[in-house]
C-alpha cells in the first residue's frame, strides 16, 4: 500500500516540475521570437565570427551550447542551423 502511494506522489510531483519547465521553456522561446521574430532575423542579429571560431577551436557542440546560453530559448534547430551554416 506504501509503495502505492509513493509512486502516486511521485507522479504528481514529478509532473509538476514537468509542466513548470516546460512554461518555464514555453516563456523562453516566446521572447526569443518576440525579440527576433525568425531565424533570418536571429541570424543577422547574431555574431558569426565568433561562434565561428568558438565551433572551429572547440566543436560544433560546443558552439551549439553557446548560442543557447547567449540567447535562451533559441529551439534547438535554429541554433544547429546556424552554427552549421558557418
């Protein structure tokens, strides 16, 4: 019965915190679009050479995490679109 009731609260707990990062992310991407409105306009906003060199000297992984970081809520292909488009 114990093991019952700690896997029902689990679940609510868990899907929780679930749907608050998912509004917490949902926020994120609603500015990052209000700010740029499209990948082109993100494009020309953002700084080539030096996530260029950022990909060349440490990876396109890398590169990826910090399009990410400078811009929060960038989805995740336009910010492997543009580090692969360098």
């Amino acid at each position: 019965m114990a093991e019952i009731f700690i896997a029902a609260a689990t679940m609510v707990l868990g899907g929780g915190a679930a749907a608050a990062v998912n509004k917490r992310q949902k926020k994120k991407r609603e500015a990052f679009t209000a700010q740029f409105g499209s990948f082109e306009e993100f494009r020309r906003a953002a700084d080539p050479d030096r996530i260029r060199a950022i990909r060349d000297d440490r990876g396109e992984l890398v590169a990826v995490k910090v399009v990410r970081q400078e811009y929060p809520g960038i989805p995740l292909e336009y910010a492997t679109r543009f580090v692969k488009q360098l």
